[in-house]
C-alpha cells in the first residue's frame, strides 16, 4: 500500500471514528428539551397542587433556565423522544386538584402520587385515559368515593397501589370489580383497607388475572366467598404473595387456597374467623416460607398441617385459643428445623408444658411465647442457640434460676424479655455478656442485688427491672443512660441513693417509683416525656420546677415524697402536661394561676397538702380536665361555679377536707360525666340541690370499663404512644381506701359532715346508677325519700347523724345489693321493714333512733309502737290512701249494722231468744263443773 493509500484510509478511519463517538454521545445524552405539550400539561398540574410550604414544585417553572420539563424534580422523559414517561409525586404531601389536562401526557408510563393530600376527592376517571401506564400508585394520598371503573382501561398495567385510602366519613370503596379482569398483565395488586363488602364477585375477579402474584386486601371487609368447581379450576396459579388479613373470613377460603396455589410463598391470614383449620391445607404448600395466622379465632388441639412445611422460616400464631403441649407442636415443626427463623405462639393460654430443647431449630432467630402456660424450668441449651437474636418468655409459669449458662453463646441477642415470671438471676458479679441488648425487660424476675452487667449494655432503649426485689444503692455508673433510651423503670423496689446527672436525647419515659430515692428532684424535666418519682424520699423546694422552660413533659407524678414550698408560678412552660400529681408532700401557698395554661391536662392531684385561699378562675381554661382531686387542703372559698360551667369533661371532683364555704352551686349539675363527687368535711351549708338528677353518668345503670384509662400523643413522636389508668381514694362503706383498677365502676355522691340543712330532695332517686350515697354528719331533716328503693345499685347508704324522722320507707328493703347501711342517730320511728337485707346488719346501723324498733334491734314493737304508731299514722293522713274520712264514716255505719242485726234478732225473735240464753246456761253449767273437778284434785283441797 502506498503512502498516499495509507494516508487516505487513516483520515477515514478518523472520520468514521468521529461519526461514531458523535452517535454514541447524542444517545447517552439527556434529551435537550421535553415536549411543548408534556411541558403545559405539567404546569397545569402543578396550578393545581400546592405542598406544605409552598415550594415542592418550585423547579417546575416557565423560565427559560427551567423550560426543559425533564430537569424538573419527580419527571423522567424518553431520551429519545423528549416525552414524559415518569412521573413521581410521591411522600410530596401536595394538596389540591389533579389537573384534567395530565392526560395530555400520553406516553407517560409509571405514576406515582402516594403519600399525598387529596381531601376525600375521587380518583379522577380521566386517569384510566393513561393507556400506556405499567405503573400506577395511589396509595394513603386521601382519595375517597368511588373506584373508577375506568381504570379496567390500563390495559397495560402491571402495578396498582391503591392501599389506604378513605377520608374521614367518605370512605374509599368499590361496588364491583368487574374491571379488573382486562388487567391481564397486572402483577400487583393492593387494595389495603378499601370497602369492598358489596362486591360479591371478588374472588372470581382475582381469579381471572393469569399473572398475578402479589395480592394483598388486607382490612377490605370481603365477603365471604362461594368456593365452586368453576372458581378453583380458573384460580391464577402465579400467586406468591397473598395477604387476605383482617376480613372476618371463615374457613371456606382454605379450600381455594389449597387447590391449586402451590407456589405461595408469603401467606397472611391473621385477624379472620377461622376456629380451624383443615388438617390436609397446607400440605401441597411446599414453597410456603411465611405463614400468619394471628387472632384468627382457631381453637383447640395445635394442627397437624404444618408438618409437610419444609421451607417454613416464618410462623405466626399468637393471639387465639389453641392448647396442647409444646413439646407436641415442636415435633409437628420438625421437618422446618433447619429453615425455621421465626416463631410465635403468644397469648394462647392453653398451651402449657415446659419449655423443650430447642437446639435443632438451627436457624431460629426469633422466640415468641409470652401469655401462655408454660412451667418448669428454661433449660440451659437455649445458651448454644447462637443465633438467637429474640427471647420473649413474658407471663408464662416459669421457674428455676438463670445463670450465666443460658446466655452463653447469645452474641446476637437484642431482645429479651423474662418479665412476669418466678425466675431468679444470679449472675456473678464479674460477668460479662455477650450480648449488647436493646430491649430488656426483667419485670418480676427476683435479684440479689443491683445487677452489674448492665453496665456493659450501651445500646438499650427500653430497661425494665421493676418489681425484682432489689435492696441495694444505686451505683453512680447507672446514672449514665444511653443516649437513645425510650424507655425505664426501676420501680417497686428497695433501691436506695440519690439520682445522678442525666442527659439523653430522645426524651424518655422514667419510672423510678415506689423506692427510697433521696436527695433533690434531678433536673431532668427539660430532657423527659414521662417521670414518675412518687412515693420515695426526694425532698427539697418546689422551685427546680421553674428550671425547665417549654417542656416536652406529658406525665409528672411527684406523690408521696417531700417536696415542700410554694408552687412557682410557671406552669406557661407546661402545655403538653397531660398528667400531674402533686399530692402528698408539704406544699404551701395559693395555687399558682399559671396552672389555667395546662390545657392538656387530663389528670390534676393536689390533695393531701396545705394549699390556701381561693381556686384561681384560669383553671377554667383546663377543659380537657377528668379528674381534679384538690381534697386535704386549706382552700377557703365558695366552691367556683365555673367547675361546673367550664370542665365539660370532669369526672371525678373531690374537694374533700377543705374549707369550701356557702352552699352548693346549681352549676355542678352540669357535670353530666361525672361520676364521683365527693365534697366531704367542708363548711358546706344550704340545702342539696334538686337537679342533681341531672347528673346523667349517675343516671345511668352499669360502665363500660372496670378503669378510667387515658391514652395520649408523645409531642416528639407524633403519635399515640402512651397511657396511665387513673386511681382515687375515696370513703367507701365508712372506709377510706384506694381505687384504681375497680374506679371506673364506682358511682359515688360524699356530702358528709357539712353543714347541709332541709330535706334530702326526692329527685336524688333517679340517680339509678349511683352506688355509693354518703350524706352523713349533716343537719338533715324530713323523711327518706320513699322512693329509694328505686337505687337498685346501691352497696353503700350513710345516712348517719343528722335529724331525719319518720319511718324507714319499705322501698329500702327491696334493693338487692345493698352491703353497707348506716342510719343511726337520727329521729327515725316505726318498724325496721322486714326484708333480708335490712336485717342482716347490726344494731349499731339504727342505734340512736329511739322511736325505732323491730329486728335487728332488741326494742320490739309490740307495746312500744303503738301509741307513736298512731300518732305516725296521724300525722301522715296526706300519704296513707286507706286511713281517710270516708274510712271513718264507713266504719260507724258499719257498727251500727252491726250492733242492731244481732240485738234486733234477740229482741224480736222468741225462738232465737230462747236458744241464745240457753246455750249460755248450760255453757255456763258445764264450765262450773269442769272448775269443781280440778279444785278436788288439787293437793291443797283435803
């Protein structure tokens, strides 16, 4: 080859070199700019859609730097056509209006719109025009109304995300899906709690979908289907994941899924209405790998049908009746030993046995077995099951100690719970864990001493070692908490020493009740959601509660210690506060007004201090108040009729032990929840008012929940989170004790020893439901209300020490439940009614009454009743219908009749006459001889 030749074929082996290089950038090249028509129909869509700051769209715009649409955020175009093929909105929160000119987007193939705000407004029909759509999710963005049977236009489709949808009352749903079937190449499907009860057909339609494989319409409220022949021959047998959950479904399902779904993989059906299961379901499933049975109702002997389960890695059970040993049900398991990572048979109580060897389950990671009724010992080959990163053994019977043993290879352990068991642990004082635990919870497992090791645990964000019999001091290290803690509780033991310095990050709940604590209040409200330091031996001023500026803090108890001071006046910092309890300690002073800022507040205890002067009128503001315990104080003042305006929600009040003054307010009949008002040992006068009927929670027979439970958000979660049960002390059958799991049944009404004058108003027996009733220690007068019989809940009636007079009305003996009666020390009269109940107290429940007679009483009626008994019956001619004038008049007439039909006949008639004074005299004959014969039989008669 020439020179010239190879000059030549260099040049064009350059140019064809540049050509290429050229083709090889304009294809891998961004397109330059999207479609005019893509551009305006994005921008359309985005004048309909705002976010939460007004700025999520902000690079779609008509500048010339932000013309090309496919440099926006969310929106993918074709490189070679400049179309828009993507469109992802999702987790924008955008508000608003989808514009009808999105359709202009024809070759638009995924849109996402999840996770976004659409305010109850339907999915638009216009979405069904998107031909060329593979995916499409409109998952938990507030769609609401109607399914468009539109969609059945996506023929392409092959994902569909409509889950959680349904906007406050207008709910998501579907009145059919005879859409779905011109899906045929959808390989996703999520319905997730969307309203499909009327649609009858469901199974039949999602059996015409030949290749799908992810069907999941969990909480959709499916009716229960009809299995037929046609159905189970024409089910799609590409299905890998079904989640058919909380539906109330019954056990005909089992024979669809039996059929011909060989190839499932993932199979959830937990929450429906099952009571068995088919003992042969399972046993063509041999690619079943994760099985959720949960709250499924299943009852009765452990099911046979998991044996065939070789690749099983996930069973879930919890929560239904199932019984039998568990050594049985292992053995049933034994052809998944080595697959086998999670298992979970909490909360069937009837399962029991001891705990066996678990050391072929070589795979197992997670153990869940909490509430059931499992005994014995733990055996210590659970310590070689090294791949354990879960024990949950929480409310079973077991026993035995715990040793060093039993957590010797457990490198992965997080989770271990033991609590509520009768374990001991007995580690030794040097022991280091393998282990770096996040949750630890040893509620009622029994301690030596404070345990060391915890010392090597960095990681924990949940601690609970209350109730473990620990006497000891607190060792200083403790003190220093991981940063993440969420949660602790020490409490309810004997643990000594005073609280160190405490810094944390993600403001924890704290329970360090119920020990002997000392020192100052740690100054940890700033850094805590809850704290509970009651009932230990912290002391010192009120005031470390003004160090805390704009708290996070929800609960606070400081009960039963030794706080003492005046409240400083800064509750302003305080409006998440949900829960505070003050009581028991020694503070003094008025009532800070500062405290009407509280406006969570749900629970307020004050009692048991030495509070004074007046309630401030800004507590009216706390009208999310339910129980507001002010009693065993020095308060003086009128009781505020703004209790009863103000505080819709109040129910429970206790102003006992006060200095409450004037009469009762008519604005506390207003309170129509409440259910204990105690006003007791005040300065109380005036007279009980009439509308207290208006009380209609004491209205009302029975309750709901044996507790008063409160459940609130955590402001840093934004979620609710957390709960207390309210407790109160009250005098109870003339005791005074403490409730707490029982408080949501009591109904009481205390307005002992008051002042309280007239008569006990009538309309008080409407109360129908109250169960205590104490008016005791009064200045009573007038009768018991006659219709009292009518408070058929009463247990306990005191109405002791005051001038009551009259009889005890019948009606009282006819109430069933009746257990404690005091009615001493009255003017009582008459007779004690007869009835099994009033009876069946002692003397000294009608002692002091000494017109009173009958049992139980030794007083008899029979001489003593009947003078007063007259006069009784005198004085009450206005209410006895049978004593009245014309009883009185028939009486004399009737005399007279009397009288005049037996002297006329004697008078008139001879042969009547005759045969009257003869039987006289021969009677009177016949009695002087029978006295003759007895007089001479006598001794003293010779």
């Amino acid at each position: 080859m020439t020179v010239a030749n190879m000059v030549e074929a260099r040049c064009c082996f350059k140019l064809l070199y540049a050509i290429v290089v050229v083709l090889l950038l304009h294809m891998s090249s961004p397109c330059i700019g999207c479609s005019e028509r893509d551009r305006q129909a994005l921008l359309a869509l985005k004048q309909g859609l705002v976010g939460d700051d007004g700025d999520r769209l902000l690079s779609w715009g008509r500048e010339a730097q932000n013309k090309n649409c496919c440099q926006w955020d969310g929106v993918y175009c074709n490189n070679q056509t400049g179309h828009v093929v993507k469109l992802d909105l999702g987790e924008q929160y955008l508000q608003g209006k989808i514009s009808p000119k999105l359709i202009h987007l024809q070759h638009l193939e995924y849109l996402d719109l999840s996770y976004n705000n659409f305010s109850g407004s339907k999915i638009p029909d216009f979405i069904g025009s998107l031909s060329n759509l593979i995916y499409l999710n409109l998952s938990r963005a507030n769609f609401g109304g109607q399914i468009p049977n539109q969609l059945g236009n996506l023929t392409h489709l092959q994902y569909l995300d409509l889950s959680f949808n349904g906007y406050q009352e207008n709910s998501f749903h579907a009145k059919n899906l005879n859409w779905l079937p011109n899906l045929s190449g959808l390989k996703h499907l999520d319905l997730c709690y969307s309203t499909l009860s009327d649609v009858v057909g469901w199974l039949e339609a999602v059996n015409m979908l030949p290749k799908l494989r992810n069907l999941i319409l969990r909480g959709c409220n499916l009716p229960p289907p009809v299995i037929s022949s046609v159905s189970v021959m024409n089910s799609s047998k590409s299905l890998v994941h079904v989640d058919l959950s909380s539906n109330n479904l019954n056990s005909s399902i089992f024979q669809w899924l039996s059929s011909t779904h060989t190839n499932l993989v993932d199979l959830d059906l937990s929450w429906n209405n099952f009571s068995s299961i088919p003992y042969d379901v399972f046993e063509n499933m041999s690619s079943l790998a994760h099985l959720s049975l949960y709250y499924s109702q299943l009852e009765g002997w452990i099911p046979n049908s998991f044996a065939k389960l070789c690749r099983l890695r996930e069973l879930d059970l919890w929560g239904n009746s199932l019984s039998g040993q568990l050594s049985d049900f292992v053995e049933t398991l034994e052809c998944a030993q080595m697959t086998l990572e999670s298992l979970d048979i909490s909360y069937n109580p009837n399962i029991s046995g001891s705990l066996p060897d678990l050391t072929n389950f070589v795979s197992l990671k997670y153990l869940r077995l909490w509430s059931n009724n499992l005994s014995g010992r733990i055996p210590e080959s659970i310590g070689q099951m090294s791949k354990l990163e879960t024990i949950w053994f929480e409310g079973n019977s077991l026993e035995g100690v715990i040793s060093e043993t039993h957590f010797s290879k457990l490198s992965k352990l997080s989770y271990l719970s033991l609590s509520s068991n009768s374990l001991l642990l007995n580690f030794s004082l040097d022991w280091i864990p393998p282990f770096q635990l996040r949750y630890i919870d040893l509620k009622s497992c029994k301690m030596l001493s404070f345990p060391k090791w915890l010392q090597t645990q960095k990681n924990y964000t949940w601690l609970d070692i209350s109730d473990a019999g620990i006497s000891d001091t607190v060792p200083s290290w403790f003190w220093d908490l991981p940063q993440k803690l969420e949660f602790m509780d020490i409490s309810h033991n004997q643990m000594r020493g005073t609280v160190g310095n405490i810094r944390l990050e993600f403001a924890p709940r704290l329970d360090l009740s119920w020990n002997q604590l000392e020192g100052p209040i740690p100054s940890i409200l700033s850094e805590v959601s809850a704290l509970d330091l009651s009932h230990n031996n912290f002391s010192g001023e009120a005031s470390f509660l003004c160090a805390s500026k704009d708290s996070n803090l929800t609960f606070l108890n400081l009960s039963s210690n030794h706080v003492s001071g005046e409240l400083p006046d800064c509750w302003i910092h305080f409006k998440q506060l949900v829960f505070l309890d003050l009581s028991n300690n020694y503070l003094f002073g008025k009532i800070p007004t500062s405290m009407g800022y509280l406006f969570s507040i749900e629970t307020l205890r004050l009692s048991n201090n030495r509070f004074v002067g007046e309630l401030p009128s800004k507590l009216k503001n706390c009208r999310k108040l339910t129980l507001f315990d002010l009693g065993e104080n020095n308060l003086s003042c009128s009781i505020p009729e703004w209790l009863g305006a103000s505080l819709p929600n109040l129910a429970i009040l206790i102003l006992r032990g006060n200095q409450f003054y004037r009469s009762i307010p008519p604005q506390l009949c207003h309170l129509t929840r409440v259910q204990i008002l105690d006003l007791s040992m005040n300065n109380i006068s005036g007279t009980i008012p009439k509308c207290l009927n208006n009380l209609i929670f004491l209205a009302q027979k029975g309750n709901s929940s044996p507790t008063i439970e409160h459940w609130y958000m955590i402001p840093r979660e934004g979620r609710v989170g957390w709960g207390y049960v309210d407790e109160a002390s009250l005098t109870w059958k003339g005791v005074r004790s403490k409730y707490q799991r029982t408080l949501g049944l009591v109904k009481s009404i205390d307005l002992s020893s008051n002042k309280l004058i007239g008569e006990i108003p009538s309309e008080i027996t409407d109360l129908v439901g109250l169960v205590s009733l104490n008016l005791s220690r009064n200045q009573l007068t007038g009768q018991i209300p006659p219709r009292i019989g009518m408070m058929q809940e009463l247990d306990s009636l005191d109405l002791s020490r005051n001038q009551i007079n009259g009889r005890i009305p019948n009606s009282l003996s006819r109430i069933p439940r009746i257990g404690y009666l005091d009615l001493s020390e009255n003017n009582l009269s008459g007779k004690i009614p007869i009835g099994t109940q009033l009876q069946s107290f002692g003397p000294s429940s009608y002692g002091g009454n000494p017109l009173l007679c009958g049992l139980p009483l030794l007083r008899t009626c029979d001489e003593e009743e009947k003078g007063p008994r007259q006069t009784v019956l005198v004085n009450q001619d206005d209410k006895d219908g049978l004593i009245s004038q014309g009883f009185y008049i028939s009486l004399g007439l009737g005399f007279v009749v009397g009288f005049w039909g037996v002297f006329g006949t004697l008078l008139f008639n001879r042969s009547c006459r005759y045969t009257y004074f003869n039987f006289w005299t021969c009677f009177t004959d016949w009695l002087y001889v029978k006295a003759e014969i007895i007089r001479q039989r006598m001794p003293n008669a010779r």
